[in-house]
C-alpha cells in the first residue's frame, strides 16, 4: 500500500513537470457590500433627558438608528444644553465640516446660524425645527424643516383638563410665547373653554425655556389663585410639576411624556413623535435630496400621540370626550382657533 501511494505521489510530481496544471480554483464569492453607516447630529438647547423638546428629538433619532439596523448603521451625535446661539453654531459647522449626513438644529433660535452656515456645505443635509422655513425662497436647498400642529394635543388636553377640575380654576406655564409653545397653550384654552365656557384658564408667559426657578414661580402663583389643575410646556416644567405634585394639583404635558416625574398627578401627556418626518427626510437624502421639504406632525399622520397615564383612573365619560375630540379633529369638525 505504501509502495502504491509513493508511485501515485511521484506520477502526479511528473505530471506538473511536464506541463500538467491543478484544476483551475472556482472564483471567490464577493463580499456582500456593506452599506454606508448614516451619520446624524443634532444641536438642540436643554438635556437629551429634559422629558420635553429635546428628548422628544433624541427617543425619535433612538427609535430610527433601531429600525435602521444599530448603532453599525447609523451613528448619532449631540450637543445638548446650546443656550448660546454662537455655541450652537459653531457645534453645527463642526458638525457638517466633519461630514454629518444631516445635521439638525432643534430649536426655532437657530434659524440665522443656519441660513449662514447651510449654503457652504451643498451637499450636506441640514434641518430646523420647529418652523416651516426652508430658506427655499432665498435659493438654499440643503435645508428641511419640520414643527409640531401642538395645538391638537394641547386641545385634547384642554377638553379633560376642564372635565377634571373641580375649582374650575386651570394655570398654565408658558416660556415664551412663540413656536409650538404658543399653538400648544392656544389649543388648551380653547378645548378647556370648548369644555366648560365658565372655566378660568390663567395664562403666565415666564419669558424663558429653560428657568426652572421662575417656572415653579409662575406654578405657585396659580396655585394661591385657586387653580386646581396646571400644565405647562418647555424642559423649564419640570420645576411647576413638582409645584403640582406638592399641592396635590393634576398636571398634564407635552411635548415628551412627563408621567415619571410625578405618575399620581399627571393625567395625560401630548408627545411628539418626530420619526414621522425623520423617516422622509433620510429617505430623501438617500435618493439624492437634500432638503427643500417642510414637514408637520399632526394627531392625523401619527407625530402627536395622546399618552395617558395608566396609573391614573380616568373616568370613562372623560376618556370618551377625550377620544371624541380626537375624531373630530382628525376629520375636521373640530377647528382650533390658533391665528
């Protein structure tokens, strides 16, 4: 047996002398390409934990990069607390020189630095929010934007917060009186007032988004006027909840869900779903676009959720006209005065 395998050995080492060649090797498979990783970063004025507009922002960018496949296909970035609008613009120019595929500014105080600085980076993606300014009429089309119809919510919120009140005395706690702010408190007076035309509804503008201080001030004050029933809308809210929460007064919110900060008072909360508009956008930028299209998120196209807190037994006629007034506002029977 040896004897064999040492002649087969030599006979194929003849073989190759002579000229004979190993059978040719299949082709290797090519590797699957591997898409690019979509990069994001966003610039947005409090803490990506504020339960207010800013998380709102960041829970939707969370809730893409998942949806998208993982950290390994899209990569997101944040500065967070840009008060300064220098600050701010600086970290957006950062952003897009590094090569960001879209570079948000979330927050109305921006537009300026984004109208300067958009223009000298064509082919990066930039969006503001909230507003529905492109910059398209000044020739820039790297530029989306997006805002919340807040008043929708904030209606509904109006119409179980006048159902709830016993004193018929409601505060709410504004910073300034501007964006989805001002359409928020614009919708809760008229669904409370739709409600209960007797209904109070006290409106303290406190001049800031962020000064938790003058936000706990302002709670207070409604409190000693009777109110039983606040809300209120900015990362500043955290300082009037815990107003409501130490004076047994019911709360409601917006923008993120603020049940956690106080799960026995807080009712019902507006919460904007910015996927709605973030899915587009990427979409668009994938084939080649990038910006030019405004987008709002409304009760109808799924942005603004209602969240209610489970927790809290809400009555069943409440909770009925609750819902109702979401059908109607869904199919246009209800119109919200907002102008």
């Amino acid at each position: 047996m040896k004897k064999l395998l040492f002649v087969l050995v030599i006979l194929a080492l003849a073989l190759t002398a002579c000229g004979g060649a190993p059978a040719e090797e299949a082709p290797a498979e090519e590797a699957p390409a591997t898409a690019e990783m979509f990069k994001v970063a966003v610039i947005m004025p409090s803490s990506i934990t504020d339960l207010a507009f800013s998380q709102s922002m960041y829970d939707a960018l969370l809730a893409i990069q998942e949806e998208m496949g993982g950290e390994e296909a899209m990569e997101i970035v944040y500065s967070e607390g840009m008060f300064v609008v220098d600050d701010a613009a600086a970290a957006i120019r950062d952003y897009a020189t590094e090569g960001y595929d879209l570079v948000i500014a979330h927050g109305s105080q921006y537009g300026s630095s984004l109208q300067e600085i958009a223009p000298d980076f064509p082919e990066t993606s930039f969006a503001w929010g909230t507003t529905l300014n492109t910059f398209s009429e000044e020739g820039i089309t790297n530029v989306f934007a997006y805002e919340a119809d807040s008043q929708e919510g904030g209606y509904v919120n109006g119409v179980i917060a006048a159902s709830l009140s016993e004193a018929g005395v409601i505060g709410v706690v504004g910073p300034i009186e501007a964006g989805d702010a001002s359409l928020y408190v614009k919708g809760f007076v008229a669904g409370a007032e739709a409600t209960n035309p007797d209904v109070t509804v006290n409106v303290n503008w406190i001049g800031s988004f962020s000064d938790v201080a003058l936000a706990s001030e302002a709670a207070n004050t409604h409190v000693a006027a009777g109110a039983d029933v606040l809300t209120g809308t900015a990362q500043m809210v955290v300082g009037a909840v815990g107003v409501a929460e130490e004076n047994g007064v019911l709360w409601f919110g917006t923008q993120s869900s603020q049940t956690s900060l106080a799960p026995d008072i807080v009712v019902a909360n507006q919460v904007y779903d910015w996927t709605v508009a973030l899915d587009e956008m990427i979409t668009l930028i994938g084939e080649g676009t990038y910006g030019g299209t405004a987008y709002t998120i409304t009760l109808e196209n799924g942005g603004i959720v209602m969240d209610y807190n489970s927790a809290y037994d809400l009555p069943e006629d409440v909770k009925a006209a609750a819902d109702a007034a979401v059908e109607g506002i869904i199919d246009g029977s209800i119109v919200i005065p907002v102008e």
